[in-house]
C-alpha cells in the first residue's frame, strides 16, 4: 500500500470493556487494504486483543503516542462501512462497550473460522525441497506445501499456536512462500440436486419416442404449474418412471437440459418449488399495501405497525412488500421470535425468493451461520430472515425490516449486551431510510402508543382470511369447579367434554399451560416450605422423568426423594400442575387420543420440535399439549379447540407488564383456533374471571386492554409514558453487594436534577438470588430521554469504583423487558 500520509490512522473498537474506540498505526509493512470492518490484532495494556476497523480518521487525538496494530486478521470486511454508525449509536444508548456490541453482532466461532493460507513461490519451488531441518520435513503440512504447493487454512489454524509459525515467517522474509489472511467458511454443503429444463430451441419435428415425448409432456406441466423452468428430476420420474430414461437419450440430443441446482427444503422436509401467491388479495391486505408501497419507493424513513388480528394473512403482506423492495434494488431483513417461528414464515420467503434469501438462526450450525452471514456481506442474498441477533446482519442499508409478533419479549436479550431487536430495527430503518413493520396480532402497548401520537403509522387487518370468524370463548371460572376432596381437577368439566367431542368429531385440539415439568414445586409437610434450589431464591420444580427436582434457572437438579432443605423431613408434596402431569392425566382420561406434548423437555433441539409440529400437520396427533411453544405463529387449519388450562399463571408477577403479556399470551393461544374452514371455540379455565386481562382476551378487545394498561401507567409513570433503566447490583457476597447498591444510590441522588430522572431503591430485585449471586437493583425512571443519558453517563463513569475488586458486578439494562 502506498502510505497514504493523510488516512494513515485507524479507528479501532476494541473487544474490552472500554466504551470509546482507539486510534492505532496500521502495521509498517502493511500491504494490505485496510477497510472497516476487518478484524485487527491491536496492543492493549500488555495484551493482544481483537480489535474492529471503524473508519479511517486524517487525524488522530494529539498527545498521544500511537501504537501499531500487530496483523490484520480478515482479508476482507466482516460487516460493510456502512454499519458502523448504527454500532456506535448502539453502544452510546445501551451503555454497553461498542467493541463487545459488535462481538456480540457477530456470528460466534469467528475466530476460528479465519485463517491463513500458505502458498508456495516459484522460489520456493527451488529452495524448500533442498531443505535439511528434518523436525519439519517429517509434517504432514509440509509435504502438503510441496504436493500441492499450499497448506489450506484450516491447517495453518494449528500451526500458528506452535513454534512453526515462526518457521513459516521467516520462509515467508525469504520470499519462499505468502501467507495471506482469509475467512474460512464452514463445511456445510448446500443442498442439490438434479434438476432438468427444456432447451431453448429443439427441433419439435424431430422423431421421438413415445416415452420421449411423455417426458417432455410431464416436464412442461410441471414447468408450467409451478412456474419455473427447471424441474428436479425427481418430481418427473415420480409422475412417470419411465423419464429416467427419456430424460438421459434428451440430454443427449439436447432436448433437454440437465442441471445440478441448488434446492431449498422446507423445515418438514418437503421441497419448495410451488410458490404460493394467493390470487388475490383482500381489501384489506390491499389497502395496508398502499401504504406500504409508496413509502418504499420514496426511500424515505416510515414506520408502520401492522395490526392485524391472527389469521388475517399478515405474512402475504411482508411477502409481497418484500418483493416490491428487492423490484427497487433494496434489500430486505425479516425478523421472527426464535426459531418456533422461523420454520413457517421462512418456508414462505425461501419458496418466493429463493436462493436470494439467507437465514440467521440458532437451529443452524455455527458454520452454516458463517456461510449465511458471508453470502449477505458478499451480496449475493438480498433477503435475510432470522431471530432476535439477525438485526446486526451485514446489508448496507435495508430498504425494508420486517419485525413480526413484534410484541414478542424473545426479542430482548436479556443478558450481556441488553438490547431489544424490535427497537434496533425502528433505528437501523430510520438511518438506512428503509421502511420498517412491526407486525402483531397484539402488539404491545408501547408500539401502539407510538400510532397514537403519530410517530408510527397504523395498518389494520380486521377481517380473518374469507371472513372466517374469529373463534367463540368461554370462560370457565375455576373456584365453582366441584371439587373432589377439597382439590380442584385440573381439567374443567366443560374442557373435557369439549376435548372428547372433539375427539370424536375427528378435529385437532390445543391444550396450553405455561408451566413445564410435573409439579410446580414441592411443598415439606412438617414446615409448610417449598423445597428450593441451593443456587437460587427459587422453588424446584419436580419433573417425573428421570425423577428429579429441577431448578428452572440454573438446572440445579436433586433427586425427588431429597429431604426438606429446612427441616431435613422426607415428607414430601407435590403441588401445582406442570404440562408433563397434564400430559399424564390427560392420557388416562381420554385413553384413545393420540397425545403430543411440545415443551423445553421433549423439544431440545429444533428438530423434535419439527417432527412434532409435522405430525400435527399430518393429522397424527388429536391433541397437542404444551407451552408458549405451541402459541408461536403456527398454522393449522384443522384445530378446531383450544383449551388453557390456567391462564392467571402469569399475573401475579411484580412487573408492569404482567396484565399485558397474559393478554398477549391468551390472545395468541386463542388465535390457533378456528384458523381452516371450520370455526373454532376456546376454553379459558381462571380463578380470576374478573381479570381485565383475561376478560378482555375473551371478547378480542384489544382496544380495551391498550385504553386500560395506558390508563394504569400513565399514572404510574411507566413507559410508554417515561422510561426505564435498571442498574443491577450482583455478587456473592450480600454485605457487598448491599453496600455497593447504597453507594451507587447515593451518587445517583447527587447527579439528579430538579429530581429528574426518578430513583426507585436500591431494594432487592424480585429474584434476590440466583446462581448463588445476591441481587440488587436500582430503577431510574426519566422522561426525558437526553437528560436520562447524561445521568447515565455521570453514573456510569462511577461503576468502575464500587465494583470492589470484582466482587460486585454492575450492569446497565436501558429499556428492560422483565423486572425480575
Ligand atoms: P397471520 O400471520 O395474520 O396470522 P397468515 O399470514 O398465516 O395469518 O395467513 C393465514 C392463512 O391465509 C394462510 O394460510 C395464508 O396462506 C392465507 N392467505 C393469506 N392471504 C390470502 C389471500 N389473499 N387469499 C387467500 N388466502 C390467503
Ligand atoms: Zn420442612
Ligand atoms: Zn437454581
């Protein structure tokens, strides 16, 4: 590179807990390009520490003595220029390091998946057979270098924690050999297969077989049907066995041609060819369209909310906003909460765009994550979808970013680097002059706050697809449940009757209970105490397989049979129901139904969690049981029944937001029902009928519910009508921790002003401990968002001096999502 006297500075995040970037000296021989975006290798107080490129300053802060970078480790950008403001407004809201912020946005296993590669020079041709130093000439790599003239990288990865390194480096001071810097992608192979189209001109006189032309018949049919020109041979010789042949004597006469192609496959397995535009769209679907369209094409920043009730068709809506991006020449990102959802909603995207979408989810590798991630700095996808961590994906600037169930809280993470993807997406739209949609059936409150004072526009879907009414709901009230020796059943008999109706009728069912496990605690006969975890101010939770006592936090486990922490007696209750005992009860009442329980405990990994979903599908299972697992976004058309079990789980909770999640949540749950051409019915077993959260998810009245929780905050002064940080205070030691809390709060009162912003504590936090950690936390609660900043700034600056030797960690949570 020629020294460029004025760009000769680099501007550095470094990965450490320092909240500015660093200026560093490219390396004196550098040759090569430097861009933002490439990692770096940088000193910093005595250590090497990974280090990001941001930008590349023509001035560097004065009296400071700039130190060199050591090595460059990426041969081109990891995340395009265009990202790094977005970064550092992120790391100055969240108060969060921004080299750690962008640690955090890259996919993980990074380091390892960049390498070196080793290439011989003609000079080395000559000189490195001649050579005599036998530890070396007895390796592997380095008859791999004379072979085959390289060392791959994946080899030099284990070569350069070793003294060879320096072998290798002086090779290179020789001229015998290069060695360049360059990511290495993960092994995973894409999928493909035999695919097989008409060739553009073939002489249709030309003498054929009868099997011949019936080949060319049933390609053109499938062709035509799922409007596309190549067809996997397997679809044809599935229609006729005799093609195989036909299409081989083709090939040769080229007729046809014969292609290996990249396929996609649905999470079921099946493979997606037929794209599924509806004919037409509804009124509504229409009009949300006019609104969207024009704001994409004007390039200008415009928020929406979409909301619209469940099954409504929300997802053509993105489909099709989508398509009208990319016509612009934009890109898109698409977002889901976990991988529940990603399975249906990425099915539909993959089946219309194809091979230009990428997906960044936890259900792929870490090597297939990588692979994603390059095709999109690459720009060879322009659609990605993906769960909370997608929003760092590396698009220069999305035309569009798509949130859906934007009101999910999977979308807050919730610990390291606290950041919520549904608000990152509004901020990466309004730098990137994209359009953004929040989609939801219940959106929260504070997004349909925001229509309200025109910062967000509102579309709405009333209507269900074909007028298909939303589903009848009963509330059963549990306390005049007749009870058998004093204990209520768990299942009403309104519920089981239904269920068996059902049963018979041959229609599916959703049962719903937001508590895994078997029991919800056990309760100690002699001392009336709940058994608790060791490491946590929490109650085990007894799971009958494998007979143990879970804690649902920290995964301490003891046997069923342990004795009371308190008392030491073995008399031990179960009490509460999880889903396992609902699973086992369920089975000896209705002994003929085909059960499927969907839960953290039979879905560990995301395939369980399709295996089940597909036999639903398949009309395999009558009744699927389970957890919030089994609300996220699925469509099926055959249930006809949803039942929730106990839908005041959620409301006793100390958090703000307890009356608006179990509304979300019983909406969300009732939105399965009554989804194909039969209408469905919902059973809401409560002992708090009366509840508005439960009343008002009953007649689908989210007007109702969003004028009484605004109502409720605003005179609390709870967002969306201020906001929240939480300053949480942990370490083992209680007497610490409680001193350090005091401290902090005592600095907090003398940054306030004119008692802005306010401070709530120090108190314990609800969970006062968890994995052995003693936890305090201190909430400032501002209106106004600038000076909440400064504040923080001011007190952040602080943290540093009460951590007392790291025995008190302090972190900031702007905007949390639980209170616990
Ligand atoms: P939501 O996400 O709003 O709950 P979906 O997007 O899953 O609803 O749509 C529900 C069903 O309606 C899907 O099976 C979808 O294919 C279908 N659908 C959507 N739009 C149309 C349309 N315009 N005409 C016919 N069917 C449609
Ligand atoms: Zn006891
Ligand atoms: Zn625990």
């Amino acid at each position: 590179m020629t020294d460029d006297p004025v760009k000769n500075y680099l501007e550095v995040a470094v990965s450490a807990p320092i909240n500015r970037p660093l200026t560093y000296l490219p390396p004196d021989d550098c040759e090569q390009q430097l861009k933002p975006g490439m990692r770096v290798l940088v000193p910093l107080g005595g250590r090497k520490i990974t280090g990001y490129i941001l930008s590349r300053p023509d001035s560097a802060p004065s009296g400071q003595k700039l130190k060199n970078i050591y090595e460059v480790l990426d041969s081109q950008p990891l995340f395009p220029a265009e990202q790094v403001g977005f970064y550092k407004w992120i790391a100055s809201y969240y108060h969060y390091p921004i080299g750690e912020v962008i640690k955090t946005a890259l996919p993980a296993g990074l380091t390892q998946k960049s390498g070196r590669r080793v290439v011989i020079t003609e000079s080395g041709r000559k000189h490195l057979p001649e050579l005599s130093e036998s530890a070396i000439i007895g390796t592997q790599w380095f008859s791999s270098l004379l072979e085959k003239g390289e060392i791959s990288s994946h080899v030099t990865g284990s070569i350069w924690r070793t003294k060879e390194r320096r072998i290798l480096e002086t090779w290179e001071e020789n001229g015998w050999i290069t060695i360049s810097s360059e990511l290495v992608g993960g092994t995973a192979k894409a999928k493909t297969e035999t695919c097989c189209a008409l060739a553009d001109q073939f002489d249709s006189t030309e003498d054929l077989k009868v099997s011949e032309q019936k080949t060319i018949n049933i390609l053109q049919e499938i062709s035509t049907a799922t409007n596309r020109r190549f067809v996997p041979r397997r679809e044809i010789t599935r229609q006729y066995p005799g093609a195989g042949k036909g299409l081989k004597s083709l090939a040769q006469k080229n007729i046809v041609l014969v292609e290996e192609q990249q396929v996609y496959r649905d999470p079921f397995g099946e493979c997606f060819l037929e794209s599924d535009i509806p004919e037409t769209l509804t009124g509504e679907q229409n009009k949300a369209l006019e609104s969207i369209l024009p704001a994409l094409q004007k390039k200008t920043f415009t928020p929406f909310l979409l909301h619209g009730v469940t099954g409504s068709g929300k997802t053509e809506v993105y489909l099709q906003a989508t398509a009208f991006a990319l016509e612009q020449g934009r890109t898109a990102l698409v977002l889901v909460p976990e991988i529940a959802l990603a399975t249906q909603l990425e099915a539909h995207f993959v089946a219309r765009f194809g091979t230009r979408v990428a997906l960044l989810h936890s259900g792929l590798s870490s090597g297939q994550r990588f692979d994603q991630w390059c095709r999109i700095v690459q720009e060879k996808a322009d659609v990605v979808i993906g769960a909370r961590s997608a929003i760092f994906a590396p698009l220069a600037a999305p035309g569009l970013i798509i949130v859906d169930e934007e009101h999910d809280s999977s979308y807050k993470q919730d610990d390291g680097f606290r950041y919520h993807a549904r608000d990152l997406a509004v901020l990466r739209a309004s730098r990137s002059g994209g359009v953004v949609i929040l989609g939801s059936a219940t959106p929260s409150v504070t997004s349909y706050f925001h229509t309200t004072t025109g910062k967000y526009n509102l579309l709405n879907l009333y209507k269900r697809i074909e007028d298909r009414p939303l589903p009848t709901v009963e509330v059963v009230n549990m306390q005049s449940v007749k009870t058998v020796s004093g204990r209520a059943p768990v299942f009403s008999p309104a519920l089981i009757s239904n269920l068996r109706e059902n049963l018979v009728r041959g229609e599916q069912s959703l049962v719903f209970l937001n508590r895994r496990g078997y029991a919800n605690f056990m309760i100690c006969r002699d001392c009336v105490q709940a058994v608790q975890c060791k490491h946590c101010q929490i109650s085990l939770t007894l799971h009958r397989t494998g007979n143990k006592l879970l804690c649902h936090y920290c995964g301490f486990a003891v046997s069923s049979t342990t004795a009371c922490s308190n008392c030491q007696s073995t008399s031990l209750t179960p009490v509460g129901v999880g889903t396992e005992r609902l699973e086992h009860q369920l089975t000896e009442l209705l002994p003929d139904a085909r059960i499927a329980r969907l839960d953290r405990d039979t879905c560990r990994k995301r395939l369980d969690y399709i295996k089940i979903l597909k036999a639903v599908h398949k009309g395999e299972i009558d009744i699927l049981l389970g957890t919030q697992m089994i609300t996220k976004g699925h469509h099926f058309p055959n249930v006809t029944l949803v039942g929730i079990v106990l839908a005041d789980t959620g409301l006793g909770l100390p958090d703000f937001r307890a009356g608006e999640r179990t509304f979300q949540l019983i909406s969300q749950v009732t939105g399965r029902a009554g989804r194909g051409e039969k209408p469905g019915r919902v059973i809401i077993q409560t002992y708090q009928p009366e509840h508005y959260s439960i009343n008002m998810a009953k007649n689908h009245d989210y007007a109702g519910m969003y004028t009484r929780e605004t109502e409720l905050r605003k005179s609390l002064a709870y967002p969306p009508f201020s906001r929240i940080v939480n300053v949480k205070i942990e370490g083992i030691e209680d007497t610490y921790v409680q001193d350090a809390a005091g401290r902090l709060s005592n600095l907090a009162q003398k940054f306030q002003k004119r008692s802005e912003p306010e401070i709530l504590g120090p108190a314990p936090a609800p969970l006062a401990r968890l994995r052995d950690k003693y936890r305090w936390q201190l909430l400032i609660k501002g209106k106004k968002l600038e000076a909440l900043h400064t504040f923080l700034y001011r007190l952040e600056g602080e943290i540093a001096t009460l951590s007392k030797g790291g025995k008190v960690k302090i972190s900031i949570d702007v905007d949390p999502e639980y209170m616990m």
